[in-house]
C-alpha cells in the first residue's frame, strides 16, 4: 500500500480506548476491525510508526503496529486457545536446561538464569525440574498449572507483546518476570543470548547468523517495548 495520507491523530476511541486517524478516517486492522488501542501511550507510538511511512507501508518498519492488528484480529478472538499454546513454553524452558561444562560456561548460566528461577519459585510457590543436557525434563503438573494461570489471566495486547518475547528467548518464566516488571528487556535478552555469546566468543560469528540474531533482537525489542506502552 501506498502512502495516501497527510495527517495522523489519536483520539478517545467511541467504545474505549484510543483510535488512530489518517486524515480524519479511522485506521482499521487487516481484519477490518477498528484499530483500538488501549493506552494513550501505545496509541501514540503507532501513530508515530504512521507518521514515518515513506511513499509506500512497510511492516517490517511498524513492528507495534503488526503486534496491536495481531491483539485484535488474532488473539482477541481465541484468547484462552492462544494463552494455552503459549503457556506450553513453560514445559521446557531454557533457564531449566543447563550445560554439564565447561564450569566458566556453568558458572555464567547459573549467574543469569538463577535469579529468574527463583524469582518464579517465590512468585508462584512452585518447583522447578533442572536437568543438565537438553533431554527433555517434565515440569511438575503444578508448576506449569501456575505457569498456565499466569499466561491465561493476561488480555490480548499483552499477549501480543509476551509472544515475541517468549519465543525469541525461550523462555517463558523470564517473560513473565519481564510483564511483572522483575526484569527488564535488557537483563532478559542477555539471559537468553548466554549459549550463543558463549559460542561466538569461543568460535567466532559469521554474517548469516549475525543477521539472524539482529532480526531476532529486533523482535524481542518490539516485544519488551509493547509490553512497557501498556502500563
């Protein structure tokens, strides 16, 4: 698409929330369904996104607003369905598995990995199952019931922005610390990049797995930011 338009504006949505206007008509979702923003805040980023499309939308360059059609038309409808299948995340998350060498290596997981896991333990009175290698553990049924509750009490917006966080890191217990302001985007991301800083600093990097690695912090980034503009 595109740019067709000159001004962009939010204003107080007629059923809540905050809508976004291009000349004066409402934005609407792929979904054709109104684009109603939550906050004020997140309303304004995305028009910000709006603001800087050059002669034609790319939506690789509006990350918040794909994340908010995504809360609409995706997940609003099936919220529980989409809660579910991210909650599975807990069952084998990245902090529980854990290399058996070197000890530098062990002694780096254990330093950014730990305080996550016992914050969660704490939060939801749960254990966790810690396994060295990457054979799958199971988690207690309590524990990942807790986890379930934890994803499933969250709307849709936030849903949104927890799923990039989740699947580019991992790890769902980090999310959740993440969503309850425990951690912060940066604390997170160099939790979930340990292995692979470890790998580069001993094997080095190549530019296939550099440009990965940026489109996935990308990614990640749009997720913690989403997150932040809905409190």
């Amino acid at each position: 698409m595109r740019r067709f338009w000159k001004k962009v504006e939010t204003v107080p949505g007629e059923d809540g929330g905050y809508a976004l206007l291009l000349d004066g008509k409402p934005v609407r979702t792929p979904g054709r369904a109104p684009l109603a923003l939550p906050t004020p805040q997140l309303a304004e980023a995305v028009a910000e996104e709006w603001r800087a499309v050059g002669e034609a939308v790319d939506p690789r360059a509006m990350p918040l607003t794909g994340l908010a059609n995504a809360a609409i038309d995706r997940i609003a409808p099936a919220r529980e369905a989409f809660a579910a299948g991210l909650a599975k995340y807990g069952e084998s998350d990245l902090l529980c598995y854990r290399a058996s060498d070197p000890a530098p290596l062990v002694a780096r997981q254990a330093a950014h990995w730990d305080p996550l896991l016992d914050w969660a333990r704490r939060r939801y009175d749960v254990h966790f199952e810690v396994a060295a290698g990457v054979i799958h553990r199971p988690q207690p049924e309590a524990t990942l019931a807790r986890l379930h509750d934890a994803v499933a009490a969250l709307d849709p917006f936030r849903l949104a922005g927890l799923s990039h966080v989740v699947t580019v890191s991992g790890s769902l217990v980090g999310a959740l610390a993440l969503a309850e302001g425990q951690a912060n985007g940066e604390t997170l991301w160099r939790a979930a990049q340990v292995d692979e800083d470890w790998q580069v600093e001993h094997w080095g990097d190549d530019p296939h797995a550099l440009r990965t690695r940026e489109a996935h912090q990308a990614d990640f980034e749009a997720g913690v930011r989403f997150l932040s503009l809905l409190s």
